[in-house]
C-alpha cells in the first residue's frame, strides 16, 4: 500500500467523522489524523534512511572484502611452490573465493564466514614449511592480508552496528507497524559462528 493511499484513506475517515460530529470534534480528529500522517511520514523516512545506512556499510566492508579477493590467487599461487601436495586447502581457499564474489546480502555474508575458514587452513599449513615463511613475496602479502583483517573487522563492526539499529526499529512497537506496512524486512548480521574464524584470521607467523 503506497503513502497516497493511506493519506487517501486516512482523510476519508476523517471527513466521514466530521460529517457526523459537532463542530468541536471536527477539529480535535483532525489533530489527530494529521498527527497519525505525520508519524507515518516520519517513521518510513527514518526507516529509508536508516536501511541506506546498512547499504553504505555493507558497500564499505564490501571494498575491503574484494581487495583481500584480490590477494588470495596469489597467496594460493605462492603456497602452491612450496606445498604442491596440499591440493585440498589450495582448492577450498580458491573455491570460496569464487563464492564470496556474490551480490545477494545474504549469500555473500555466509561465503565469508566460510572464506575466514579456508584462510585460517591455508595459514596453518604455511606453518610446516619454513621456506616459504621465509619468501619475500609471501612476506608482502602477509603484511598487506594483516592490513586488510584489521579493516575487514572495523568495517565489520560498523556493519553490524548500522544492522542492529536498522532492525532495532523495524520490530520495536509501534515502528514495526509501518514497517510492516511498506514491506521493510530486517537484514542479517555479519555474525561470527565458526570456532576457526573466532580465533581470528593470524597472519602473522
């Protein structure tokens, strides 16, 4: 139901109760109903608002996402020179990097939460091979993976404060109503659920 219809019924009723009432009723339901107009109004703004808010953070974390994409094909390329026969994690790591490349909120939150994962193998197994820890290019691209973790987590939190606000209204009383009303939905958490990526990405070895 769009903002002109309800204003439409809303002044329907109202001119029907006038009709009906003395001259001092008229006045009093019309406060009233231009009250109710006004709290629609102001609570869908707010909600527009405050779902651009999640957008723009999600757009921001989805920056420092992609650029940490853009280090792993070399990550994977490095390890494999030196542990040719851990196909296993090189090909997982790949695989979820390909997934989390995905424009829907939802799929992209869960194909990151599996990328921590694959990341975290990769770095373990990095661990039985002194040489490799000891390559320069691995080096650089351990400390640029260290920069973007540490950004990847601000980015995270500002993610999932501007989420908790945003659903926050959308099922508080009476706001829920309007949101209801105009088909806000509530929007999913970047949360942490596997024990690996609860640790923390560690690349510095």
């Amino acid at each position: 139901m769009c903002m002109t219809a309800i204003i439409g019924i809303f002044v329907a009723v109202a001119n029907i109760a006038m009709s009906a009432m003395t001259p001092i009723y008229p006045l009093i339901i019309g406060v009233l109903i231009l009250a109710l107009i006004l709290f629609v109004v102001i609570t869908y703004n707010s909600l527009v608002q405050l779902r651009n808010k999640v957008k723009e953070a999600f757009s921001t974390m989805d920056v420092y996402l992609k650029k940490r994409y853009d280090l792993i094909p070399n990550l994977v390329d490095i390890v494999k020179g030196y542990a040719k026969h851990e196909t296993n994690t090189l090909q997982e790591v790949t695989k979820m990097r390909v997934n989390a490349q995905k424009d829907d909120l939802n799929a992209a939150i869960n194909s990151e939460v599996k990328i921590g994962d694959a990341l975290q193998s990769l770095l373990l197994v990095v661990e039985k091979y002194p040489e490799l820890k000891a390559n320069t290019n691995f080096l650089d691209l351990q400390e640029r993976l260290s920069k973007m973790e540490e950004e990847i987590a601000f980015s995270r939190r500002y993610y999932n404060g501007s989420v908790r606000q945003y659903n926050n209204s959308c099922q508080m009383f009476p706001l829920n109503l309007i949101a209801g009303m105009f088909g806000f939905k509530t929007l999913p958490m970047y949360q942490v659920e596997s024990e690996q990526e609860r640790k923390v990405v560690d690349v510095k070895l």
